[in-house]
C-alpha cells in the first residue's frame, strides 16, 4: 500500500516487520526498526501506476521468525545458506553495483538454489532525475548502501507452502533466428547467428531489431528474459546478463502491453501475493502510469529476481 512519511514512520514504530519502497532522501529518514528498503520512485498500486517521490510503498508481514542481513559481491552466495528451509528470502540489490552483477551472473550455481526461495528486486533511481544513486537500507541498523544487498530472510509455519510465480508476456519468436554468444555478462560485442559470427550492434541495425522486446533465452525449457539497456560505441549493454550455451530469439512482438498484462493477471486476480514488483521496462513501454491493473502491487524495479535475476517480468510470492 502507498503510505505517507508519516504513516510509515508510525508502522516501523509499532514493531511491523516491513519492505518499504521510496526515495533515497525519504528512505534515509525513517526510524530504525524490522524493515528493509529499496530506492524507487516508480509504483503499481490499486489506483494504477503512480511515479511519487512523496511517499513509499509499504507491505507488512505477519511473521515472528526473521533476520535481516547484508551481503557483497563476495558474500552474496550465503543468501541460500542463510535462508530458512521454509520461508522466503526477500532481496533487494542496488542497481549497477558489484553485488547486482556478481548475483546475476552466479545465483543459478549458488548452493540451494531452486530449492530455497529468493524473490526480490533491483532498486533504482527516477530516470528523469539526475544525480542519483541506487541505494538499499537495512531498517534495523539504519545503515545504507549503494554496493550492498540486504535480504529479509522470513521463515513461515510449517504448515505453510511458499511458491514464486512470474508473469512474462513475452515468448520466443519462432521466427527468429537463433542468436548465441560467445561472451558472457552485461555487455557484448560479438554474437552468432546460424553459426555465423556478427558485431551484434551490426546485426541489430541491420535487421531493425526493436530492443524494446528482449531477449528471449531457453533455460532449460523456462524463458528468461534478456532486456536491451542501450546500444553504443559498438557495444549492446543489458539490464541482465547474457550466458554462454544458452540459445536465445528474440522475443515475439506484444503489441498491447495493458491488454496482455490484464489476460494474464486476470487469471491471478484471487492470488493474495504476500509480495509482488513489477519491471521499469514494463512501466515505461507499457504506459502503465495512471493504468489501472487487475491484481498485484508493489514497487517498480530496474530488474527483478526470482531465484536468479529476471529481466521486464512482474514477480510474485504466495505463502498458503
């Protein structure tokens, strides 16, 4: 729900174990207590999309079992080992930072991974604003972080089952012919197309590729999302990580984002999620501001993590 400083402040100080969304200026502000934050200005809430740097989004746990850690791009592999056998882990890593990368680029190989379960976000900045960091905050000790992540680890009764949903409108494009690489991370240069090698930024130029559909990549039948950050200097930047061995289309072309998100969400509309974000990317190409959804809300993310980092999807856990 989006609440005022104020009523947030007043939740922290009940002893309400939170996850608060907000400004940087406005994260810095609240009173220690059992929350941790993220940056963002970006929200999908009952009332549509909002952009605010006035207030945060705020959701509440009813949980007595957690602990709030903190890790780098060294210690990020504990998150699983920190996590309870039954409960979730809820991440929030600060964008472009070392931790983001070295998450991205690993969580599939980190131990219990797939079984524990990691869902979260990528704080952010106003992409109208200048000057700003990402930064993440552990409530309990005040302190924050650009090059940090912190992770509310929940346990829940063991009568309960936790489960990690994603809503991706985006499929391969059969069509599309089959694009590999040679080069792992966030940037590339070459590619492979048919067997063929191409300068990528060459590849997409030449073949009017709209980068606003991602990358679509074969994960062992699950399609994870690559979305296209900028294309420059001979180089294609991502806002998650190409891999090595995986084969990758482009995504089919959506040609009403609203229309697509509602058939899909409409389906989930009874889902009491525990936590949901949503993607900027979505927000953005979708025109989603002042948009009502039919279900689902929560801050909006400049990527998103269910178990291993998910490139313009929304991300959902339920605990039932």
């Amino acid at each position: 729900m989006l609440l005022s400083f104020d009523e947030t402040s007043n939740m922290i100080s009940s002893g309400k174990l939170l996850h608060i969304a907000g400004t940087e200026q406005l994260l810095r502000k609240l009173p220690k207590g059992n929350w941790i934050g993220g940056s963002t200005e970006y929200f999908m809430t009952e009332d549509g999309g909002k952009v605010t740097s006035e207030k945060f989004y705020v959701t509440s746990f009813a949980y007595e079992n957690f602990k709030i850690s903190e890790y780098d791009e060294n210690s990020i592999p504990n998150v699983t080992i920190d996590a309870y056998d039954n409960g979730f882990s809820l991440a929030i890593l600060p964008f472009d930072s070392d931790v983001n990368r070295a998450y991205a680029g690993k969580a599939a190989e980190f131990e219990g991974m797939f079984i524990k379960n990691v869902v979260g976000w990528v704080s952010g900045v106003n992409l109208e604003a200048e000057g700003q960091t990402p930064i993440v905050v552990n409530g309990l000790s005040g302190k924050v972080y650009p090059d940090k992540a912190v992770v509310l680890h929940i346990g829940v009764p063991d009568d309960k089952v936790v489960s990690i949903g994603i809503v991706n409108i985006f499929s391969q494009d059969e069509e599309s012919p089959v694009i590999e690489f040679t080069e792992e991370g966030f940037s590339v240069s070459k590619c492979s197309v048919g067997g063929k090698e191409y300068v990528f930024s060459d590849y997409i130029a030449q073949n009017n590729i709209d980068i606003k559909m991602p990358l679509v990549g074969d994960y062992s039948g699950a399609r994870i999302n690559v979305s296209f950050k900028a294309v420059e200097d001979g180089a294609v930047h991502f806002y998650g990580p190409v891999f090595k061995g995986i084969k990758y289309r482009m995504a089919k072309p959506v040609t009403d984002y609203v229309k697509e998100f509602e058939r899909q969400l409409k389906t989930l509309k009874n889902v009491q999620a525990a936590f949901s974000c949503n993607c900027i990317l979505n927000f953005s190409y979708g025109e989603l501001e002042g948009k009502d959804m039919v279900a689902l809300f929560g801050p909006i993310t400049f990527g998103e993590v269910a178990y291993q980092l998910v490139n313009q999807t929304l991300v959902y856990v339920t605990v039932s």
